[in-house]
C-alpha cells in the first residue's frame, strides 16, 4: 500500500482554531476536571496554583475544592513527567507514562547531577531511597541526608535526585494543592498508589495522545512536549491511521482523522491562560497560539512562563494577580492596544477569575508595551 500524500496546507489560523478546541478554549468544556486533565494528557505543575487555573480557564464550572480532592484522593498525583518536570496526571496515565519518559529523566539526570555521583550506580541509590520512603515520606533535603549516612562522601542533594530520577516519586498533599508552598514530602508511586506494576505502555499510545490533545503536529512537536527524542519512526508506523498536512512553512503536520479542526474563521473569545501553561511548551514551533516576536516576554531564559492573555486564538499580553492589604488586582499587561470588546471580555475573565481565587479586587490596564 502507497503512502498517502498530505491532504492540503493548513494556515495558521487553521492550526490556531484546532489546537484551541482540542485544548478547550474556544468554548468551556462540560467535563469533570480528571476527565479534562486526561483529555489533556497532564498538566504542568511546577507551581501549586498553575493547574487549578488550567482548569480554571477551560472548564464551564470548577472549584477548587475539586481538584484538591482529587489529589487527596489519589486520582491524580503529582510528579516528575513530560519532559522531566513536575506534572499532574490521573493515576492511570501516570503508571502507563512514567516508564516511557524514563530516558528523559535519565538525561536530565545525567547532565546535571551525574558528575556528582561519579563511581556510584543511581539505580542501588534509587532502591535504597525508596525503601526508606516506604517507611515514611519525607522531603528531598531530608532524604539526602539520610542517603549520605550510607554513602558520606557524595552530595545530598545529588543522591536525593537520584531517587527523583529513577525512583518514580509522587508528591504527598498538600503538596501541589492551591496556596501550598512547604516543601513536599515524596513517596514511591507503588506505595501511593498501591501498586507494584505498571499497566504496558507504548510510544504509538503516547503519540495518539498527544496528537488528540494537541494535534495538528510534527515529530518535533511530539518530542517538545513529552522531552523524548527520535520519534519521527513512531509517527511513520502510525501513518496509515494519522491523517498529514502540510502548515504554511512545508512542514508536515500528523493528525488522528476524526479530531477537531473548525473552520479558521471559528471565534475565540479571550482567555486567561495560568503560568507554565502546558500550550506554550507542547510544541517546537508555538506560533500557532505564541508569535515568535512575543516569546521573550511570556519566556524567560530560565524557565519561567508567564501567565497571558489569549485574543483572537493567540497570546497578546501578560496577566498577573497582586495581592495587597485585603484586597487583590487582576493586572493586565497587553502588548498592543485592545479593542473595546476585547477589553471588555478580558475584565470580565479577570473578575471571574477573582470570585475563582475567593478574594475581593479589580482589574486594571497597563499601557501597551510599558
């Protein structure tokens, strides 16, 4: 059987307005927040708060109380995932995921500790961290102390990233719950979760998730969002089920044949999107929502992502919430002037947002580009 030529070029709107439904932002989803996380393949949780405003954003009725239940739990647990980095996910994406993102974690793991702990194995250091989790959780400082009473000569803080790396750790609540900043107590996922295996995984599946939540995408995207490399054969053993494209620039696009695509005309009213928003960091190129003249404002060097403003389908701003004496402001920072209608949905969001956050205040403008 011939391999298929891509059905046509899709534009950047085109590409906008798809990723926009398939992650819930052209109109609130009717969901459970574990259906939506699932439906997303995972949040990105490096801070607390970020998913609860994730949900938050695209969802027609959340609480808090609901995801911190969920948490509590153990429906969703909170752990090093997608490109080695602190993610929420259901417990059943967690066990099918974790070991086919093991080699990120052992990059990253390498790169930066592994000169650290040069001479000693990671994986006898993970099994001894994990015996002593089993009896109790306890926080990464605390059990690199306890790591080095076995092996004195090396950092405790490489030897308790040892155990993060390779020892598949979750976070204890209310670690990762809203307005939660001590630092988290970690246990195996086995003792969290009450299991000892992991259900089969497989790249192909990965894909396919990804693809649903962020389709329209290439290779690269695939790999920019889970931190894997070389998977350009997993999608070409897929193609015979994937419908291509090709986007503006010549690159083709893999997509599941029955997944949304609306009509690139399709309204998208504003939104506010949280910090470290998982569709800003799920593809290689982000102009479909993130205009590359823009990314050093939402982008820092060091990782940081800010929260933004979409309008029109595509960040145009930044937007942060300050707390003073009783009182909070929604404040937000447009890259270029708004529209009176824009504006307006925009503050509309903001106080939506604050009743969310369950504090009294206004939102307010900053001058384009100050």
């Amino acid at each position: 059987m011939g391999v298929e030529a891509p059905s046509g070029t899709l534009s950047l709107r085109a590409l906008n307005r798809a990723t926009l439904a398939r992650q819930a932002l052209l109109e609130r989803a009717r969901l459970e927040p574990q259906e939506l996380i699932e439906c997303l393949g995972g949040l990105q949780a490096q801070a607390p708060n970020p998913p609860y405003v994730a949900l938050w954003a695209r969802l027609a009725s959340f609480q808090r109380e609901e995801l911190t239940r969920l948490l509590e739990q153990k429906r969703v647990v909170r752990s090093a995932l997608m490109r080695g980095t602190l993610h929420l996910a259901t417990a059943q994406d967690y066990l099918a995921f974790r070991p086919l993102i093991q080699p990120v974690l052992t990059r990253g793991h390498k790169g930066a500790w592994g000169k650290f702990l040069q001479g000693l194995d990671p994986m006898e250091v993970a099994t001894a961290g994990c015996t002593l989790l089993a009896e109790m959780p306890l926080t990464s400082n605390d059990l690199g102390k306890r790591l080095q009473k076995q092996w004195p000569e090396y950092d405790p803080k490489a030897l308790a990233q040892a155990v993060r790396n390779f020892g598949s750790l979750i976070h204890v609540p209310p670690a990762g719950t809203w307005g939660a900043h001590p630092n988290p107590r970690l246990t195996p996922a086995a003792i969290w979760l009450g299991k000892t295996r992991t259900p089969e995984g497989s790249l192909e599946a990965l894909a396919l998730r990804y693809l649903s939540a962020f389709g329209p995408a290439s290779a690269k995207d695939l790999g920019t969002w889970c931190g894997l490399t070389g998977l350009s054969p997993v999608l070409e053993a897929l193609r015979p089920q994937l419908q291509s494209f090709r986007d503006e620039s010549g690159r083709e696009l893999f997509d599941l044949p029955d997944a949304s695509r609306p009509d690139p005309e399709t309204p998208a009213p504003p939104r506010l999107l949280s910090e470290f928003d998982n569709l800003l960091l799920s593809y290689a190129d982000g102009s479909r929502i993130l205009a590359p003249e823009h990314r050093r404002a939402v982008m820092t060097v060091n990782g940081l992502v800010s929260a933004t403003i979409l309008v029109d389908g595509f960040v145009c701003g930044t937007w942060n919430l300050e707390r003073g004496k009783g009182r909070a402001l929604v404040r937000v920072s447009p890259f270029a002037a708004l529209r009176k209608t824009d504006r307006a949905a925009l503050e509309a969001e903001g106080q939506r947002f604050l009743a969310f956050a369950g504090v009294e205040g206004e939102v307010a403008f900053t001058a384009p580009g100050s």
